[in-house]
C-alpha cells in the first residue's frame, strides 16, 4: 500500500519532470529577420523564440524582443533537451488590423540544420524579409502573447 502511495506522488514528476532538473543536453538557435508592412517597416512588432514541445508540456520560452525602427530582429537562446530541440519564431502583430481586438500570430518552424550543440548557436536562421500584411499558414489570434 506505501509503495502504491510513493508511485502516485511521485507520477507527476515523472511525467511534468521539475523545472530546475535538466536532463538532456543543452542545445541552441538563433533567427533573424525583417519585417514589413504594406511595403514599410514595422517597427516594435513582438517576436518570440521558443523551443516547441509538443503534446502537453508547455512551450520553453528561448529569447524575446522587439522589431527595431527598420523591423530587423534577431533572437537567440538555448534550451536543455535529451531530444533535438524544435525551434520556432513567434511573431505577433496588427499589420492592416489596428482596430481588431488581439495580434495576429504566426509561427515559422526553424530548421534542426540550425540547431547547435552548446548555449551558442553556430550559425543563425534567415527567415528573410516578411511582409505583414499578407495571410500566413496556420496564423490565429493571441490576446495573451
């Protein structure tokens, strides 16, 4: 009956794992790109790094920022993984829909070629020049971001 007890409170761990534990071994990527809307820079657009986790382990935040005044960014982190990790760009905004409540978002999937062994990356991934006001696969609303 003790060991029934033991496995159940220890369940949760072995399958959510602890935060401050890393297995694996640390890996990283790194983006860059710029962004445009309507042929213009959009400048202070929100991008995210992330590492995507998939099934229902939450996303691992890898670096954040801001477009700057020409819409250039360039984002890099690293992230502790016994598998590769799967880096993606997050980039929410309101390019042709200031007045509609919540950013579009979209996300652009970083090739694993991309992906270095070591908290810095060896090389960087070019998302290249993207125009904001077209309609990206997969794009939705966030109102939390």
């Amino acid at each position: 009956m003790h060991l029934s007890v033991v496995v159940l409170a220890l369940l949760p761990l072995a399958i959510f794992g602890l935060p401050s534990l890393k297995i694996g071994k640390l890996q990283s990527a790194a983006v860059k790109g710029q962004l445009m809307c309507n042929g213009k820079p959009a400048a202070n657009v929100k991008v995210k790094l992330y590492d995507d986790d998939r099934g229902i382990d939450l996303d691992d935040l890898m670096d954040e920022g801001l477009t700057d005044s020409e819409g250039r960014f360039v984002l890099s982190g690293h992230e502790t993984e016994i598998t590769t990790i799967d880096p993606k760009l997050n980039v929410y905004h309101d390019c042709n829909d200031e007045k509609i409540p919540c950013l579009k978002k979209f996300s652009i999937m970083i090739p694993d070629s991309f992906v270095s062994v070591g908290d810095k990356p060896d090389k960087t991934f070019d998302a290249g020049v993207l125009n904001l006001s077209g309609v990206f696969s997969g794009e939705s609303r966030d109102c939390l971001n």
